[in-house]
C-alpha cells in the first residue's frame, strides 16, 4: 500500500504523519537479511546437512553467528539514527481529521524528527486490485529483539552441539532451530499485521516440532500437539483480530477498505480516528492469542508440557524468545490496546488483570513441582505475566525491560537446568538430584546468579526490570514516587506478592538441586566448555543487563547513562500512544527488596535449616520435612493439592474440551452424517428404485411394452444386453431424472 | 504461432486427450508399456499446451477473456461452440494439466486391482477433456456437456478399480451428480427461455437477464437449481455424503482427481455461471451459502475427528475446507472470491497430495485403520516428513498454500459485498475461525497416530514398508514445490485471479441491490461484466480476430 501513502514534509501539516521514514541506513533499511541468514541455513541444514562433517550444526552456527554481527551492527545504527536522522516522515490522510498531536515537543521536528522508525516494504500479493506487502518496521523493540534472539540463539547453538551430541535427529534439531531463529526474528521485524500473524504461526509450528522432537515416546507428541492445539485456540483471536483491524483502519483511510499496516494501525488509534468498540473487540481477541502464545493464565497450561522438548529448545523457545513472542506483539500494537482497553485511565482491564492473575497462579505453581525445568517453566509464566502487568499499567518500557533482562536470566537457568540433568540424567530435583554444587561449580555458581537475578535482589539484572514493573503500576507515591498512566494498586499488591513467591521457590529449588547430598546414581561431573562457557555469558548478562536503564537521577551515575534503554527502545513517534511515565522511589526499591530478602530467609530457614538438619538426622538426604505442614494441617494439604492439579484445568481442557469434542460431539455429528442425512439418502435411492420397478412392471412392460412390443423386439434386447454391461441400473435412473429435469423445466417456465 | 494459440490454443488443450483415447484405443490391450507411454505423452503435450497458453496470457488483463473462439455449434438450440480463458479459469485449468500427468506417472506401477491399464488411462485421459472443457467453456450447453462428461469415466473408475464396496459408492456418487445436473439443466434451459437471449453463451444470458427484466422470484428459483447442481458437486454440506464414500472407495488416482479437480467443478460454477449471470439473487442466496459453509465446516472437522479410516478423515476433511471456499464466494467481495479460487488451489494440490500418501500407505500397510498405523516415520521417514507437511499445509499454516485460501476467507467474511447481511457473516467468521482450531485437531490427531510413535507389532519388520519411490517422487515433488511456492508468494495465483474476479464482480455486485428500484438495476446492470464478448451482437469472428490484436 505504499503507493497510497502521501509522502509529506510533517511541517506541511497536511495528515498524519505515521512515525515511520522510508528514509535511513542502509542496513536499517535492508534489516530483512537477518532472517534471511538462518532461513538459509534451514535450507541448507535440510538438503545437505547430513552430508557435512558436523551435521549441519556448523551451517546453522555460522549463520546464526552472522545473524548476530548484524543484529549488533543494526544496534548500533539505530542508537545512531535515533537521535541523528532528519529525513522526510511517512503521513497519511485520513477520513477522521480530527488529529491533535499529542506527541510532545519531540514530535516537532521540522523536516522529520528523530525516533522515526524505518520502514521498507515489497509487494507481497494483490487482492481486490490492492498491493499487500511485507517489508520492514525497524525501531527501538524490533532492534532490541534481533540482538537478544541471535544473541540467544547463537548461544543455544554452541551449547546444544554438546547437548544433543549423537542425538537420534542431530541433523533436524539444528535444521528446526535455523527456521526457528529465521521466524522469530521475521516476527519482531514485521511490518504489517498479517505478516505478524504468518510468522507467528511459524513460530508454533517450529516449537511443535522440537517440542515433539522425540516423538517416538507418546507424552512428547502428546506435549507437541496440546502446545500447538492450544496456541491454535489463542490463534482464533488473532485472526479474527486482525480482521476487525484490517477493516477497521480501512474505514478511516479514504479509497482504501483495509490496511494490515501496523504503524498506519497505531498511529490512527492514537489519532482518535478509530471507533473505540473496534478496538475494545479487537484488543479482546488479539489477547486471546497473547494468552495462549505468552502462556498467560488460563491458556498456560501447554507450557509446562512443552519442557518435554530437549533443554536448549526450553531455553531459546520455551523461555527467551518465542513466549514472549505475545508480550513483543502486545508492545507492537500498543495504541491499539492503549486506546482499547483504555490503559491510560487507571481502571483495571483485561491486560492487566490477566497479567497479574498470571504471576501468582504461575509462580504458586512453581512451588509444587519436583521436575527442575517444570519449576522454571512455571517460572517463565509468572514473569511473562510480569510483562503483560506491566503493559497493561502503561509501563511500556518497564515490560521491554523486563523481557530484555529475563531473556538472559531464564535462559541462563534453563541452560544451567539442563547442564546439571545431563549430569544425572534426569531432570527430578527431588529423586535425583541434590549436592551438585561440588561436582559441577560452574553450574551452580551460574545457576545462583541467575536465580539471585530472577528473585530480584539487586544489584542483578532482575531487580531494575522488576522495580521498573513496580514503579508502573503507580501505587506507591510514598517518598517522592508518583505513578505513571494512574494507580494500580491490584497489581502492585500482586507484583509484590509474586516477588516474595519467586524468591522463595528459587531458594527452595538451588536448594533440591545444589545443597544436601545427592540422590542420584552413578557420579555427576561437570559439563564441557560448550555448555560452560554459554552459561557463563548469560550469567555475566544476568549481572550487568539491569544497568542498561538506571532510573532517572540515580545517584553517582551521569544523566548520559541513566535510561539508555528507554531512550533507545521506547519509541516517540506517531505510532506510539502517549504514554507517562512513573517516577521512581527509593522507598518502593528498598520495600520489594525486603520483601524479597524476607522471603528468601523464610525458605531459607525450612531447607537449609530445617531439612538440612533433619537429613542430618535421619541420616538420608531429605527434600522435605517429613512432618511438615502440608502433613499437619489439612488446609495446607488441600491447597498443595490443588496446586498439584494445577488448578485441575488440565482436566477441563484434556478431558472435557478436548475429550468431548473428540469423543461425544464428534460421534453424534458423524452418526448424524450416516443415519439421518445418509438415512434420507438411502431411503431415497431405494423408493426411487421401488417407483422405478412400479413403473416399469405395471406400466412399461404392460402398457408401453405392450405398443412396441411387436415392433422393437430386437431393439429391447439390445437395451437389456447394454444395461447388463453396466454395473448398476444407471442409465434408467440417467433416462427417470433427464425426464423429470425437461418436465420440471417446462413447468418451472409455464408458471414463474 | 501467436495466432494459432488465440485460435486453436484452448480447443487443442481440451480434445489432445481425446486423441490420445483415439490412439489408445487401436493398440491391443497386452502392449501396457506403450499404453502408459501415450497416455503420458499426451497429458504432457496438453502440459506443453497449457504452458504456451500461460506464455501467450496477457497477465495485465486477466479479465478479459483470452483466446476466445465462438462458433455457432447447435444451430437449433442457439448453443455455441464458445471457449475463452480469464484469471479465474486459468489457475484452474493449470491446477488440471498439472494433476493428470502425475498421476499418470504415479500409477505406472501400481495400477489397482482389476489392473488394466489401458482402460484406466483411457478413463483419466477422456476425464481430463471433462475438466479442461468445463474451465474453458463460455457456453451453457458447452459447459453442461463437459461437466457431464467427467461423469462417467469417474462412476467406472470407481465402480470398476475401486474398494470392497464400491457398486454402493459409484451409485451414490453417479446418482448424487446426476441429481444435480438435472436441476441444474432446469435452470439453464429455464434462464435461456427466460431471457430470451440469443444464445447460451455466458455473456449474453447475463445481459439479457437484465434487459428482459426476470422477475426477481425466476431469478432466485434458477439460482437455487443452479445451488442445487453446483452444491452437490462441490460438495456442501447436506449434499455431501457421497464424497466420503466415493473416496473411500475409489482408486487413489481417483480420488486425487476427484479432490484436487472434479470438487471445483462445483465452486467454479458458482463463480463463472451462477453469481455474474444472477447476482441478484446471489445476493439473496448468499446467507443461507454462508450458512452451509460454516455448517460444513464445522460439521466437516467433527466428522473427521470421528473417523477411523485415513482416507475417509482426508475424504472429510474435503467438506470442511470446500466450506471455507463456499464462504468465500459467499461473501460476494473481491477478497472473498479471490480466496476461494486460492482455496480451490490450495485444497486441490494439499488433499490431492494426502490422497497420494493415504495410496502409498494403504500400498504398504495394506490398511489405513488409523488404530493399526504408527511410526511411519520410523519406517518411511522421508514420507512421513511429506505427511507432515501436507498436514500442516491442510490445517492451514502460514508459509503454505493452504493458509491463502483460509485466513482471506475469513476476513472477507468480516465484510460481506453490498446487500449481504455483515452480523450474520461476522458470526460465520468466528465460527468459520473456530473451523482453523478443530482442523489443527484431526490433523494432528492423524499425524500423530499414523506418523509418530513406533511402528506396530504386526508391521514392525515388514520389508515392504519402504520409503517413497521414483514414481512416488516423480508425482509428488511438483505438488510439494508449488504448495511451499504458493505460501510464501501467494500473489503467483492472486495476480491471475484478481483482475477478473473485480471485473465479474465490480459491475454488478458493487450497487447494492437492495437499495435499488429495478429499473436502476437496470441502469447500473450488468451489461458490461463481459465487455469483451459481450459488445456487440454478433459472436462469431468479431471476436477472435479483437482478441488477435489484444494477444498481439
């Protein structure tokens, strides 16, 4: 659709400018070779990997590794544009001309003004003689998210070279993780909505291959299909979203009857020029897909199952990068749920109550599971709900943030998880587990600080993405603190509590993994340098990552350093709604920081303490106390039950969705198909034949016959031998419906 | 050679089939090899054909119709020998050419029981003249007799080649059909003599619908017939139960060309004759089409997750996804209709490509209970990785050719043309969208019972459940390359359909009809859907020689 848009000085004044340049670097503008690098490589990997030395590990790592350069060389471009560029903006006339600029003093730029994004489309097809295209969208999230996913990638890569060594499918794991890579970052470059929605479902797609990767055993393609069933009824909501999007938009645009345009989507939203019902129906639905993709309560559940996978899939898909695939489209389409759900008014709507319900029903669950990677899985859920909270409160930043610095730490401990489970061969904490912190030192040091990052205890990564979260949610305005976009209290409260539940069932899991003895069998060793060495990097990332976006006048640090990230992700351009931003407290830091601290000397005191000495005692290495108090009070049992369940939707979805649709509602439809309908059919065919007989007995053979019986004696023996020829009685049935069909015609003409 | 393409092009492509038949039919019946020979050599000289005829299409006016040749054939019944090629047939036409000589090439080792060869070849060759004939006629009667024509060859192929039960399964299919085209020929006799026109060419029934000013009871009442024979065809949910039973019993090459051709026979119907002839009453009819669409599709993939049978699931899946082309043309927009022709793409090459698979598989196992399949991965893993991606592509993943008959369905739902109620198609959108998850679901379902896991005890060690052959390949490849093709640029079909379905569309549909008194229908009618044929009065070389000059 680029030929409509009226390229336009924005001084001009003349329609709204979108926040998006044609304009750029060259490789801001050509940033599509990023995914093309490990689409390639899936190529390649797919047609000659098994012929290479390595199996197709090295095609996939260079590519990758390529990919990563780039990414960086694109980084470092945009911080250059972002500031620097001056070149013409993208605006677009629209019916509604009722756009007010709300962008503040930095939307002004004269001839253009920093923070334009960089769009770069092609013709992708044409219907209804409209060109749709598929290009680029390059900004502050989308630059962010192809360094973190090549970053991620490109680690998961080296590690998995030792992972899945003589792995039955070694060839086809890296072949899925190439096309993985390339749709993810076709995802966070997408220029237009229905490009989003394609690389969305390759996404799932990829992740239901490498979650079924060994699909010779049952749970793992059971695990696969209920991950891509499931994102498949999130998917429901993003088709039909991006539907009423599509028409929606087109209906402010003059001549135009649709647009997927993601900035021309925005930045009418922002505008005021969409109906806001349209946008409430659509933010519903397209949440519906973020719930099932960013496994957000109540369609998490497949998420947990899709750990069946092999580890660096759990790390790179499952933690890092294709989970947060719905925060990122979330944080894409921001005026559109800005305006939808009215973020900026401080009423509790769906994003954010979603995202905090998330947060405590994911990190409760983590507390009850034995199976390491079950924990951070669960893990994974609450702090993706930490993001959505976040943006539905407005903190747009602090959720990037967060989904920045989670990326690094959730991986770091995946690795770390599957590191010590190679080890012992087995992911159980509490069967086979336990005392590996002398065996496996690297490990365990990376696995504490990714657990010190992912509890929040500063000065880790996790801390500064989480109080940003906190600080969103605007609260608090003790001490100076004031809100952003209005108080919500709710999910400060909820925030707060998850925090305490994190660190606690991190401490619990460091805990079964590293201290007591170990339970296992055989002898744990330390993994080699390739699993080491990535650990070690998203470790070091877990420590510094947090100090990428330093609060506004943070003390001893100059005012050059503090919110770098915000300044460079957060975008100020048309398409982006107005958002404000909290101020940070000192008081709300140093609350959630006892907060934290609080609860990990709780759990501290149970394992370390208490357990510890009852292992001691007993004489066995313990992972609970044997009179604990799920044991003493049947209130406790019961709530650790239904922990245990999971809520008990696993069976509503498993056996009552699922079963019922497969099971009952399948079987009357079918019985209706044969019975009633083929009933109807059948019964037809048989009184056709009945009144062919009657016809032909009583009144063909007697009457008609009768006439030509003496005439066409030979002719009627030729007929009797053709019929015998064919199998059925075709042509009598060929010769009643032609009758009927001349009769009927005439009498059809004769009436009407 | 410019001009003997715009003027034998067309006529070549259809009756070279039937020249091969002509051949065949001299040669003693024991000389196999030189049966398949001059089977195969003739469908890919129609191949060739086609292809010269794609070079020769001007792609910046897919509307106008191309290479049109108009003679007087029945000179009683005002029946003209009328063929001519636009956007919305030429898609169709390739998806034909294309499907025949793979399976030609796919039977020549496994010709089903009672063998045969040269009756079979004949049979697929004298189909194949069926179908190029329905896309390229301009004529009613001409239309008609090729529809009529794929008929037979189809009933014997079932009833003679095909299961244990397949006396029940040709009747039904042969009876259903025919059914159909009786009311269907009551409506095309009843529009000719309603109208008054001239003759049965397409264009020339569409103007004088409007210039005899039908009565708007007529129209519905020749619509429906027309619903009837179409519907039935396609098949449409409740006419349909003849489709499970005719592929589960027919052939494999048969039920290819069943699914992948012989279902759009109807759909093209739908678009080519009874929306631009009769787009009043298409307004009328198009919720209760809608409604059958989403019926079908959800009806279709409960079906499917009821089944125990591979073939039949595939066979079921066809409703559900052909209700997604029905809600397409439903919709009566641009968008819509270009997704159904995308759709009748897309289904014809993914469901023609599982029916491959479920023969190879049923080759091998000897059976296609779902139960005793497994691990065909382990077995046959390059064919199980072909099942994968057919499956995926069926349940309409982006990246491949089905998701473009699907999702733009949808959207156009969201947005009926004028005239058509929008709540009532926004409420199909959603379930038509619910359609997509249950579609995941029986798909997956199959994958993972007949692909992964291990293999059964009982087929365990069998040696011959091997991976795919030569021929195997030979066949599937080019379906395979244009499945993934069509995904990541759907614009090779869009491109070719988009023109002409504005153009049959634009005049009429775009006047909402219900706001409209008839003599402003009248006004704004119809008259210039076929501008090309449809300018003057006289069909005869007029018309060849203007589209010489626009080839040339």
């Amino acid at each position: 659709m680029t030929d409509l848009l009226t390229l336009a000085a924005s001084a001009a004044g003349s329609g709204l400018p979108l926040g998006i340049t044609e304009g750029g670097a060259w490789l801001l503008r050509n940033v599509w070779l990023i995914p093309l690098l490990p689409a390639l490589s899936f190529v390649g990997i797919l047609f000659f990997g098994k012929r290479l030395p390595k199996g197709g590990s090295e095609l996939g790592i260079a590519f990758v590794g390529i990919a990563f350069v780039l990414a960086l060389f694109t980084a470092v471009a945009w911080i250059d544009h972002r500031d620097d560029f001056h070149g013409e903006e993208v605006t677009r006339t629209v019916a509604v001309a009722e756009h007010h600029d709300e962008h503040g003093d930095e939307h002004h730029g004269g001839h253009g003004h920093p923070s334009l994004a960089v769009h770069n489309t092609v013709t992708w097809f044409q219907s209804n003689g409209v060109e749709f295209t598929v290009g680029t969208l390059v900004d502050g999230p989308a630059v962010m998210m192809l360094v973190v996913v090549t970053l991620v990638s490109l680690l998961v890569h080296v590690y998995s070279t030792d992972y899945v060594a003589g792995d039955r499918r070694y060839t086809h794991f890296f072949a899925f993780l190439s096309l993985f890579s390339a749709s993810m970052l076709l995802l966070v470059v997408s220029e237009n909505t229905l490009q989003l929605l394609v690389a969305w479902e390759l996404v799932g797609v990829c992740s239901f291959a490498l979650i079924g990767h060994w699909w010779e055993e049952k749970p793992n393609s059971d695990a696969a299909l209920k991950a891509f069933l499931t994102n498949r009824v999130g998917d429901m909501g993003l088709l039909v979203g991006v539907t009423i999007l599509f028409f929606t938009v087109g209906s402010a645009l003059p001549g135009q009857f649709g647009s997927f345009s993601i900035a021309e989507t925005n930045a009418l939203a922002n505008a005021g020029a969409l109906s806001h019902t349209a946008l409430l129906v659509a933010s519903c639905c397209l949440m519906a897909a973020v719930m099932s993709k960013s496994g957000q309560f109540f369609l998490h559940t497949w998420l947990p199952d899709a750990m069946a996978g092999p580890t660096p899939v759990s790390a790179l898909i499952h933690a890092a990068t294709m989970v947060v695939a719905g925060v990122f489209m979330i944080a894409r389409m921001y005026g559109v749920f800005f305006e939808g759900f009215s973020i900026g008014g401080s009423s509790i709507n769906m994003m954010a109550l979603v995202g905090g319900l998330t947060t405590l029903v994911g990190a409760s669950l983590a507390f009850v599971q034995s199976d390491i990677k079950k924990v951070l899985a669960y893990s994974t859920i609450s702090q993706l709900g930490y993001m959505v909270m976040a943006l539905g409160v407005g903190a747009w930043t602090a959720a990037m943030f967060h989904l920045f610095t989670h990326a690094f730490f959730k991986a770091c401990l995946f690795l770390g998880s599957g590191s010590a489970a190679h080890a012992v061969h087995s992911f159980d904490m509490k069967a086979d587990m336990g005392g590996l912190r002398k065996e496996m030192p690297h490990t365990f040091r990376t696995f504490v600080i990714g657990s010190i990052a992912l509890a929040g205890l500063p000065p880790l990564a996790g801390f500064w993405s989480k109080d940003e979260i906190l600080v969103g949610t605007g609260g608090w305005g003790l001490f100076g603190g004031t809100g952003g976009n209005g108080a919500y209290t709710f999910m400060l409260v909820m925030g707060i509590a998850t925090a305490a539940l994190t660190a606690a069932y991190m401490t619990r899991c460091v805990y079964l993994t590293f201290f007591g003895e170990f339970r296992g069998h055989g002898h744990p060793h330390e993994s080699g340098p390739r699993i080491v060495v990535p650990l070690w990097i998203l470790a070091g990332l877990a420590i510094v990552a947090g100090f990428l976006n330093l609060p506004k006048g943070f003390p001893l640090v100059p005012d050059s350093l503090q919110e770098r990230f915000g300044h460079f992700v957060e975008p100020v351009a048309g398409y982006f709604p107005t958002i404000a931003h909290g101020t940070p407290s000192w008081s709300l830091a140093i609350f959630s920081t006892l907060v934290v601290a609080a609860a990990i000397g709780v759990a501290y005191r149970y394992y370390f303490v208490k357990v510890e000495a009852a292992s001691k005692a007993c004489g066995k290495s313990l992972t609970e106390l044997p009179n604990g108090p799920t044991t003493k009070y049947p209130l406790a049992r019961r709530g650790h039950n239904l922990l245990v369940q999971k809520y008990y939707l696993d069976h509503l979805y498993t056996d009552v969705i699922a079963g019922g649709t497969k099971g009952p509602l399948a079987d009357v439809a079918y019985s209706v198909n044969q019975n009633v309908i083929d009933g109807v059919v059948n019964a037809a065919g048989e009184n056709a034949v009945k009144a062919g007989n009657l016809v032909y007995h009583r009144f063909d053979q007697l009457v008609v016959d009768g006439v030509v019986n003496t005439s066409g004696r030979a002719s009627s023996g030729a007929g009797e031998e053709l019929r015998k020829i064919q199998t059925g009685k075709v042509q009598g049935y060929a010769a009643i419906l032609f009758a009927a069909a001349t009769v009927l015609a005439g009498v059809f003409i004769v009436i009407v | 050679m410019e001009n003997l393409l715009d003027g034998w092009g067309l006529t070549v492509a259809t009756f070279s089939p039937l020249v091969g038949v002509a051949v065949m039919l001299l040669i003693p019946k024991d000389q196999e090899e030189r049966h398949k020979l001059i089977a195969l050599v003739t469908s890919l000289w129609v191949a060739f054909v086609s292809v010269l005829l794609l070079i020769g299409f001007d792609l910046d006016h897919t509307d106008r119709l191309q290479f049109v040749v108009d003679k007087v054939w029945i000179d009683v019944i005002s029946s003209h020998y009328a063929v001519g090629l636009d956007g919305m047939s030429l898609p169709l036409l390739l998806l034909t050419v294309l499907v025949v000589p793979l399976c030609i090439v796919y039977s020549w080792n496994h010709f089903p029981e009672p063998r045969n060869p040269k009756a079979f070849l004949i049979l697929i060759l004298i189909l194949e003249t069926g179908m190029i004939g329905t896309f390229v006629a301009q004529d009613l009667v001409l239309f008609f007799v090729f529809f009529e024509v794929v008929l037979l060859p189809m009933f014997f192929m079932i009833a003679v080649w095909g299961g244990p039960n397949r006396r029940y399964a040709s009747l039904k299919f042969f009876l259903f059909t025919l059914f159909g085209s009786a009311l269907m020929l009551v409506s095309f006799l009843a529009l000719f003599f309603l109208t008054g026109a001239e003759s049965f060419v397409f264009a020339d029934l569409a103007d004088n619908v409007v210039a005899h000013g039908v009565s708007r009871t007529a129209q519905l009442w020749i619509f429906g017939g027309m619903l009837l024979g179409f519907g039935i065809k396609v098949p449409m949910f409740p006419f349909h139960t003849w489709l499970p039973d005719a592929h589960t019993e027919a052939p494999t090459v048969g039920s290819v060309i069943l699914a992948a051709v012989l279902l759009k026979l109807g759909t093209y119907g739908f678009i080519r004759i009874a929306i631009p002839i009769l787009p009043e009453a298409a307004v009328e009819w198009a919720p209760w089409i809608g409604l059958l669409a989403v019926i079908g599709i959800i009806y279709g993939a409960l079906g499917c997750l009821a089944q125990t049978d591979m073939k039949r699931l595939i066979a079921f899946s066809s409703v559900a996804h052909m209700g997604f082309v029905m809600l397409g043309i439903a919709t009566l927009t641009d968008f819509g209709i270009n997704a159904a022709i995308m759709g009748m793409v897309a289904h014809g090459l993914i469901t023609g490509m599982l029916f491959f698979l479920a023969g190879s598989m049923k080759e091998r196992y000897h059976t296609l209970e779902i139960s005793r399949l497994g691990g065909l991965l382990v077995q046959a893993p390059r064919m199980g990785w072909v099942f994968g991606l057919c499956a995926m592509a069926s349940l309409g993943l982006p990246g491949l050719a089905g998701f473009w008959g699907e999702f733009p369905a949808i959207l156009s739902a969201y947005s009926p043309g004028n005239g058509v109620p929008v709540e009532t198609f926004r409420t199909f959108m959603v379930v038509a969208a619910l359609g997509t998850v249950l579609a995941a679901g029986y798909l997956l379902w199959l994958l993972q019972r007949a692909a992964f896991g291990t293999p059964k005890e009982e087929f365990a060690d069998d040696p011959h459940i091997t991976d795919a052959t030569r021929e195997e390949w030979i066949a599937w490849a080019p379906m395979i390359a244009l499945i993934v093709a069509i995904g990541i640029y759907p614009n090779l079909v869009f491109r070719v359909t988009d023109g002409a379905v504005d153009a049959s569309l634009h005049e009429c549909l775009q006047v909402n009809a219900s706001e409209l008194t008839s003599e402003q229908a009248e006004a704004l009618g119809c008259a210039d859907i076929y501008d090309v044929a449809g300018t003057d009065d006289g069909h005869g070389d007029g018309h060849a020689d203007e589209h010489a000059a626009v080839g040339g």
